[in-house]
C-alpha cells in the first residue's frame, strides 16, 4: 500500500513542501512506497516554490479512507485534518507545533514534535547523514520552507538550528537567502486573485479559548496595504465565515513581514475587547497595530484571551 503524506488543511509553504521532502526520503531512501498529498489548493508562495524547483504540484485530496497508511506531518490537529482521519492507519508524526489530541492510532507510532521553526528542519534532522542525498529540488524545498516559516530569520520562533541549515542548503544551492526570500514574499503578498472569504481562510486555524471558538487567520506579506485597502470588504465577509465554520469570531491579523508588526482588523465590540486583554493595546477604530507580533504559535494564540 502507498503511503498517503499531507499537512494541514489551507497549505502554505511548509504543508506543501515538507510531504514532497519526505516523499522523496520514503520512495529513495526507505524504499517505501509515498506519495504526496495536499489537503487544498497552496497558497501563492507555495505555488511559486513548486515552480521554482520544478516540482509537481501533489494531488488534492478531500479526505481519506479506513484503512489508509498515512504519515501527517506539520500538524498534529484533527480539526485541521481530513474528516475520516481517526479511521484511518495513522503511522508517523512529524510536527513543530503543540500537542493538540484527538488523534487516534491503531498501534504505536513514530511521533516526532521538536520545537523548531519548520517541519523541514526536524526531517533533515530524522535523515540523518542520508541528507546529503537529496536532490537540488528537493533541497530547494526545504530551504524555502524554513524561509518560509521563520520569515527569513525574522519570527520569533526561529532557532539557531533553522538558520545555520538554511544557510548550509542556500551555500549548497548557490542561493542568496536575502533575494530568494524577496521573491518568495512577494509571491506570497500578490492576494489579488482571490475573494475576501479565501483570503479569511487562506492561512487559518480554529482555536478554542474559553467559551469562544475562534479563526485565527493571519497573512503574512511585505506589502500590508495591498491587504488592508481591502478592509472593508474583509470586515463584511467575517460574519459568514464564521459562521460557515461554527466559530464565533475571525480574528485576522495583517503580518508586516518588513515592519515586523501585526495590524489586527476589529470588526466588533467583541474583537475590541480581545484585542485589549490579550496584547494591552487601546483600540480606537476598526484596526490595531501590534509591534512586533508575528507569529500566530508563539506570539497570537498563547496570548488570546476572552
């Protein structure tokens, strides 16, 4: 049987990437029959990485089947997985974020959480001296997921350990970090195409904080005004969002990749209000600017409270 890798619903870099790298790794290396999934189109940057190094974009895949061998990795979060996971033959983790539970197997596991920055940077590591048999395309995938996750070195999240093997892949690929990492960014920040409730959606998750279930969205970009001259139109499409995914509010939150701060929209009395005891900001007006916030993992969601 095939083994079935994927990340998270709404796959950003990291998502997209990681289940190639670790295709490749299963197929070349363990001898193991993989393929890669995606749980939703990827987004823009990751569109530009799989044309970059002339990968192929991995089937989309709405759910799966009882009895499917799957390997998840950059999530460990059934509410950002295919409804049928539990029936599935989940076989390894491999993930950067926290526990979340829900998950259930059918036998004991390889289940591996670093705190690291991106997926990519723990699957290096798992290789072990078997890394240096990756492809250029292959290594230019992981390159652009810890770009990607640390926004160049930017998010707090970063470790040393991602930055010195990002520095070791770009010298191998003969890549300048500061201009590739430009074009993945400007990539990632061309939202034109796309409707407000997409962008809402596009890099989100739910999470539950108290009484309250939230969609913490956030898009990360150098170019905020491109999102933000769109506010009103995102403002209007928050209700029906949440709405449609049973949560009670969106909390979408503008990363300024450059500036290094967050501005977060406030729809309602009730966004003020979290806005104001989570990051101890006055609110005045439909949006906030929060300096140096930008991660959703360390800087967001610990911090929201109701």
């Amino acid at each position: 049987m095939t083994i079935k890798i994927f990340g998270h619903k709404g796959p950003d870099t990291d998502s997209t990437g990681s289940p190639l790298i670790w295709e490749w790794y299963l197929n070349e290396v363990r001898k193991t029959p993989a393929s890669a999934k995606l749980l939703g189109e990827p987004n823009t940057e990751a569109l530009f990485v799989l044309d970059r190094w002339n990968l192929s974009k991995p089937e989309i895949i709405q759910d799966v089947a009882a009895g499917d061998d799957v390997v998840l990795v950059d999530t460990n979060n059934v509410g950002e997985l295919p409804e049928s996971i539990n029936e599935a033959n989940v076989i390894e983790v491999i993930d950067h974020h926290m526990l979340q539970g829900g998950l259930k197997t059918r036998a004991p596991i390889t289940f591996t959480i670093r705190p690291l920055a991106c997926t990519a940077t723990i699957m290096h590591d798992l290789m072990g001296a078997d890394a240096a048999k990756m492809p250029e395309n292959i290594k230019g995938a992981m390159l652009s997921c810890i770009l990607s996750d640390t926004l160049e070195f930017r998010s707090p999240t970063t470790t040393d350990h991602d930055r010195q093997l990002a520095e070791q892949l770009a010298a191998e690929l003969g890549i300048d970090i500061a201009s590739y990492a430009a074009e993945m960014f400007a990539a990632k920040s061309d939202v034109s195409s796309f409707s407000d409730a997409e962008l809402l959606k596009m890099d989100s998750k739910l999470f539950d904080v108290a009484d309250k279930t939230f969609r913490v969205s956030v898009l990360e970009t150098t170019s905020p005004k491109m999102v933000l001259d769109r506010k009103a139109g995102l403002l209007a499409a928050m209700p029906k969002v949440a709405l449609a995914d049973g949560a009670d509010e969106v909390l979408l939150f503008v990363v300024d990749i450059l500036n290094k701060e967050a501005t977060l929209l406030i729809p309602n009395d009730i966004v003020k209000s979290v806005a104001e005891k989570s990051f101890g900001v006055p609110v005045d007006g439909d949006t906030v600017i929060l300096p140096g916030v930008m991660s959703r993992k360390k800087q967001i969601v610990p911090n929201l409270t109701v």
